[in-house]
C-alpha cells in the first residue's frame, strides 16, 4: 500500500447535538463546508473533541458516514474506530472501509489496558487487519487512555506486524519523543501532531501535519503560523502562536469540549451541548469565556485572519 505524505491541518470535529442529547446529523455539512473554506485538509471525526467514547456504535456509523458524504473527497475524513472492546473497533474499522472513509485510527483499550508495546501493537493489528485496504494510525493519547508506550519501540514492531499502518496521531507533550519519531521513521509515517498549544514548537522538530480541536474555529490563526515558519518569519509566528497559547489558557479555565462548543456557538455554529460526564458551560461561563477571549484580541485576530487567510500550499496540499 502506498504511503502519501500528509501535510497541513486536520480538525478534531465537534459531533452535533440537538437540545435532547439525538444527533444533529444535518449539521455536519455545514461543518465540513467551514472546514474547507478555512483551508483545513481533513477531519478526524468521532475521536475525543467528537465525543467518540460518549456515543454508541450506530451513532458512530451514522456520524462517520454524515462527514465522508459532506466531504465528498474534497478533503480526507479519518474515522476514529478505538473502543474498549477490539471486537467492536474491528466493526468500526469495516465500516470506515465501506463507506469510503480516508483513513481510520484507533486509541488503544482504556479499561483493561494494554502491558506492552507489543500487547499494543498485537491489538492495533487486530483492528487494522479488518480492513487491510485501509490506511490505519495508531492515536497515541496517554493522557486520555493511561497507556503511555515507547512510540518508537511501536513503530519498530508494527512496521513488519501491521502492513496498512500509515503513522501516528501523536498527541503528547513529550516532544523529544516526538522528534525521535520524526527523525527516525518520518520517511516511512506520517506522525501528525496534536496538541494545538504546541504547533510552534512541533513545527521547529519537523511537523508537516497536526490534528487538533481548536482548528475547529482558529484554523487560519494556525495555518498563518505554519506559512510564517515556512517562510523564515519567525517573529511573526511567535507572535500569533503567543495568541493562540493565550487563546488556550482562556479556554482551559473550563472543561475544554463543553468550552470549545461554546466558542463555535458564539461563531454561529450552534454544534449543541454534551452527554454526560460532560457538562455544558452554564450561562455565567459562556459569558466569562466570551469576555476573555475579547480581552486577548482573539475575536478581532480571528475576523482579520480569515479575510487575508494565505496559507501556504505547501502545508494545505494533501
């Protein structure tokens, strides 16, 4: 199977909620036409910002395949198949096949938890090999999961145990460990990085690709940062990261899902509330958010930027 070097922004996209709790599948085309005019390459749909783990195996399907048909290939959908259970990641990831999904990803198992590297890469290859046609990336999220491995003690076994593995979703702030990944199979994978707060300094190791949430909204802040590092403007990307770090520290005042779909309603995307555990802002912190984020500059940076949005081909080019 041959391996395309992935570059630019992939969203974490919010599933859609009407008032009582249902899916608001209608939504998910006007999402992923906001995902496209911002520049963004793809969307990573029914992962952590998804609420993946919060909805059922049906709801998963129906979400999956809502995003790939808005998508229309116009950019890569990738279908988060991790669940606790390998049996019904292994369902998941056969659907993502069927209906023409990009690529799918998995978490590994957040209950009984894998003991090793290679107990993690035996149960990632159970998964990818239910669809073997299909591109897979293991989604390394310890701070989620518990499961904090070698990556590259990972990549060094799956490489010969898992034929469609394409990469990582790396979300970790163990940048060293990172670059390692980088240096030694960025030849071979492609190893995006996810934590948003972080782009700056993962670019600076060797990222070409990143996957996160805030990309939702503040996708061309992001890009404009990558366009300015491409090109040798390092001030200039210092300074728009200094808003976006700021931008997330805001944000993390709150619980940051129930908090980023506030910020997309005070865009005018009303993506609804959560499921329990998860809690939408009340009233009082809506409005604390909004002024914060006013304070910083952050909504008149973000209007401006997507009027002048000059993201560099050579980031937005699948």
């Amino acid at each position: 199977m041959t391996k395309k070097h992935i570059k630019g922004l992939f969203s974490a996209p919010f599933t859609p909620l009407h008032p009582d709790g249902s899916l608001n599948l209608a939504m998910i085309p006007t999402l992923v036409e906001n995902l496209i005019a911002d520049g963004l390459s793809g969307a990573f749909v029914c992962g952590s910002n998804g609420e993946g783990p919060n909805l059922t195996i049906q709801e998963r399907k129906d979400v999956a395949e809502a995003f790939v048909k808005a998508a229309n290939k116009r950019i890569e959908i990738w279908v988060h198949v991790g669940h606790s259970s390998i049996a019904e990641s292994k369902v998941l990831m056969q659907h993502a096949f069927e209906i023409g999904a990009d690529a799918a990803s998995a978490v590994a198992a957040f209950y009984f938890k894998p003991a090793s590297v290679e107990n993690l890469v035996n149960c990632m290859a159970q998964i990818a090999e239910a669809a073997p046609q299909l591109p897979f990336y293991y989604y390394h999220i310890p701070m989620l999961t518990g499961v904090g491995m070698d990556m590259l003690r990972f990549l060094e076994l799956a490489e010969s145990q898992i034929p469609n593995l394409h990469g990582i979703k790396y979300t970790a702030n163990t940048i060293w460990e990172y670059h390692a990944c980088l240096n030694h199979f960025g030849d071979r994978f492609n190893i995006l990085y996810g934590f948003d707060e972080m782009l700056l300094p993962a670019l600076s190791v060797g990222a070409k690709a990143a996957i996160g949430s805030t990309y939702n909204f503040a996708a061309p802040l992001y890009l404009s940062v990558m366009n300015d590092f491409q090109n040798g403007q390092i001030a200039a990307a210092q300074h728009t990261m200094s808003l976006l770090v700021d931008m997330v520290r805001m944000l993390i005042k709150h619980p940051p899902i129930p908090g980023q779909k506030a910020i997309m309603k005070m865009l005018g995307n009303d993506v609804g509330g959560c499921r329990l555990p998860l809690v939408t802002l009340s009233g009082e912190q809506y409005e604390t958010l909004k002024n914060d984020l006013e304070k910083i500059g952050f909504w008149d940076t973000l209007k401006a930027s997507k009027s002048t949005n000059t993201a560099s081909d050579a980031f937005t080019e699948a």
